[in-house]
C-alpha cells in the first residue's frame, strides 16, 4: 500500500464505544501478541464490559484510525505521571494498512494531545526486536533513553514541547 493510498482519520473514543475498542484490540492482541503486554486470555470473555468501560475511563486517550469506513489502528495515552510524562500504549495497525503511516499518525495524535496538556515528554516501552515499531518512533523523533525497561525491552522517549 502506498502513503497516499488512503485516507485515515484519527477518532478518539469514550467508554461508550467499548466495543469498537474492544474488537480492535481483541484483533491486535491476537494479532501481534509479541508486542504487548496484556493479553489475549485476560481480555477474552462475552461478560467484560465493565472492564472493557474502565480501560476506556482510566486511560484518558484512546483513538482509533479509521479508513473505508473501517478501524484500521489504535492507541492510547495515559495521564500524566508525577514526572509530566504521558506514556503512549497498546499502539497497533492492521497488517493489511501497514506501511502507508497510520502508525504514524496515531503516534503523532498522541504526541499533539500530550504537548496541548501540558505534558514534559511522551514515553513508551518497546521490544528491542520489534523494528517497525522502533523505526516508527524514531522517525517521529522519539530517543532510548537509560530508564530501566523490562527484559527484551527498551524505553523511548520525545521531549515536549517540541520547538
Ligand atoms: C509498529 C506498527 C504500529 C507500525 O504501523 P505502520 O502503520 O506500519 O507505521 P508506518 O507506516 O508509519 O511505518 C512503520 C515502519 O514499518 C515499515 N513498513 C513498511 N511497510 C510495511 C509493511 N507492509 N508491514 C510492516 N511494516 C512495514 C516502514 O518501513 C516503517 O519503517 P520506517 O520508519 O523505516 O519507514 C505496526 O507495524 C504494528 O501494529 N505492529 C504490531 C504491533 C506493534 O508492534 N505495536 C507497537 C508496540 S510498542
């Protein structure tokens, strides 16, 4: 697919739409189940809206690309931890709209809300193996930093506001 292919846009959503949330996430926890840490198996069930509804509450970004009609991407941003810092999470893109940057855009939509609210920098946790993902955030300017991270993993962070 090539970057002008299609045309995405970025939806934001509340816990009303938990079920749209849920689908996506439920596509990419099976999907790419290595670069996550939540799983599949605690976010399966037909009796979860209540924890579907808090996800969706207590993590106050959560958006959604869209395309053709059609939920092609998601992440989230947290609030803002003691530091300033907002942390980007449970980024994904569906395979089939991989390379065109949706990813891009979402990162960017994360990055836009936290300098709005004020936030010192955006961080994240990434697997040192996953090169998309890496080469994505440092495209958009995010930097390792020497914050410990999980096995396997490596912290990332952009500095706001960016000048
Ligand atoms: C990481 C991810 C979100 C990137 O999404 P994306 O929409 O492809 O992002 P972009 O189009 O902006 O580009 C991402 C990189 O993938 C590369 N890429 C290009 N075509 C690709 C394809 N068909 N499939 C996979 N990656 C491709 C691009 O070269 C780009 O790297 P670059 O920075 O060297 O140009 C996506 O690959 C994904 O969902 N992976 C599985 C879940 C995941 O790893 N989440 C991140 C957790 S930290």
């Amino acid at each position: 697919m090539h970057r002008d292919d299609q045309a995405v846009a970025v939806r934001r959503l509340g816990a009303d739409d938990w079920q749209l949330w849920r689908d996506v996430r439920l596509r990419a926890l099976s999907e790419a189940p290595y670069a996550f840490g939540s799983t599949l198996a605690y976010w399966q069930g037909s009796d979860l809206e209540e924890r579907w509804r808090g996800r969706l509450t207590d993590v106050p970004l959560n958006l959604v690309a869209v395309a053709s009609d059609s939920a092609v991407g998601q992440v989230s941003g947290t609030s803002l931890d003691a530091d300033g810092r907002v942390e980007l999470i449970s980024m994904w893109v569906d395979p089939a709209s991989r390379g065109a940057g949706v990813g891009e855009a979402l990162v960017q939509a994360v990055v836009d809300w936290a300098e709005a609210g004020g936030a010192t920098a955006v961080v994240l946790s990434v697997k040192e193996a996953n090169a998309p993902a890496v080469g994505l955030y440092a495209r958009v300017g995010f930097r390792v930093t020497v914050e410990p991270a999980d096995e396997g993993e490596m912290r990332m962070q952009l500095e706001l506001p960016l000048s």
